[in-house]
C-alpha cells in the first residue's frame, strides 16, 4: 500500500522524495496560504509521504491540540487509502509523533530541550520535521536561521513550516514569496503557496532549487480534500 499512497503526494509530485530518502543534503520548506485555506493539510501530505519513505516524523502544532492533529492524519490517510486511519496501520504510528505547544510557550530552545529528551532516552529520533503554526510575524530572521543551523546540526532531512499570508498586505520578495516571508524566503530551499481560482484550488511553486518542477509551475489540487489532482 505504501507506493501506491506515495505516487500523488507532494514530496512525489515536486520530485523532492530523493530528499526524504537517502540524500545527504538537508532541506527548508515553506508552504504559504490565507488563513483557513489548508495548509495544514498539505503539511499532513509531505509528513505522510516522509513516512511512506522510511522516515520517522515529528509534527509540532503550536496553537492546536493533539486530538486535532491527529485527525488530520486520519482524514488525509483515509483518502489516500480509502478508509483506512493512521491507527490501523501501527508500523506507520511508530513513525510518527505529534508535539503541541502553546503559541505563547513555542521557541526552538523548547523545542530542542523537548525533542533531547526523546532522543537521549531513545524513545524517539525524527529524520523529518513538521512545524505547524509559526508566527512569522513575531520571529526575526535570525530565529530561523537558528532552525536551519538545527536542521544541519541534528542530521534533519527535511523541515516544513506553515505561514499565514494576509489579503490586505501585498508586500513580495522579488520572487514572489508574500509577506511575512518575504524577507527570509532566501532561508527556504522550497516555497509553495495555496491559491483558490474561482473554484479552483492551487498549490503554486514560487520557489524550488531542487524540485523537478520549476518555479511558477502549479499544481491543481482538489478544493474538498487538498489533495493532488492526478495529471
């Protein structure tokens, strides 16, 4: 069942699942959407795919509980498999852990304490990172920088963040990243942002140094499940 859930997922899809493999070289991602459009959903997507890869998944949820996150799993795994939750399959459960913060309570030092303590008692030791719920608009540069360095450090393969983008500011990076990304976009090794057209749903590529895809394609996305259209 594995490699038929994998075939249309997003890691699949921009031809990064050589990232989430074996590869040595270590990358940042950044999905970008108005509030309430799913991103979080696309999150879930690229964790599963990691996980379908071989990998264990830590997904940071700062601002939402763990019984929400977890649905999301279920709910995104059910139509990838036609029913089935993330609960009935328990090899993929052991690759998995979901860590929730407060939004007041979230810093990388927290983070990096929390995730010691998994990894020097040998509960747990994540290859790929989730973190839901950043507020870009409250952490500097040098923050994310400081997550990247811990990307390097920790022998991370991949680390997605979500960002809220707001309709009323139309502030850009001269690649196209919408604020309040747009002056650490140069962070980011991908940036894809969520884009309804009429009633459409899109995941748009502004950024991807190794993705297959080049920036400015788009992928179409169903408007009731976020999930990859076939081609």
């Amino acid at each position: 069942m594995g490699n038929e859930l994998v075939v249309n997922n997003p890691l699949r899809a921009l031809g990064l699942d050589e990232k989430a493999g074996d590869s040595a070289q270590s990358t940042m991602g950044l999905v970008m959407s108005r509030a309430g459009l799913g991103k979080t959903a696309i999150l879930v997507q690229l964790a599963l795919d990691c996980i379908l890869l071989g990998n264990k998944v830590l997904h940071v949820s700062i601002g939402e509980g763990v019984d929400k996150t977890r649905t999301w799993y279920d709910d995104i795994l059910g139509l990838l498999s036609e029913g089935d939750s993330l609960e009935s399959i328990p090899e993929m459960m052991n690759n998995r852990m979901i860590m929730t913060f407060k939004e007041s309570s979230f810093s990388k030092a927290i983070l990096e304490e929390r995730l010691d303590d998994l990894v020097q008692q040998n509960i747990y030791r994540p290859e790929c990172l989730i973190i839901d719920g950043y507020d870009f608009e409250r952490n500097d540069k040098e923050s994310l920088e400081a997550f990247r360095a811990f990307m390097n450090e920790r022998g991370l393969k991949m680390i997605w963040f979500s960002a809220v983008s707001h309709r009323d500011d139309d502030r850009k990076s001269p690649g196209g990243v919408p604020a309040p990304c747009h002056e650490v976009d140069e962070l980011f090794d991908t940036a894809l942002l969520i884009k309804p057209d009429g009633d459409e749903m899109n995941l748009e590529i502004l950024k991807c140094d190794t993705c297959s895809l080049d920036p400015g394609s788009t992928l179409q996305l169903d408007p009731k499940t976020m999930l990859i259209k076939q081609s």
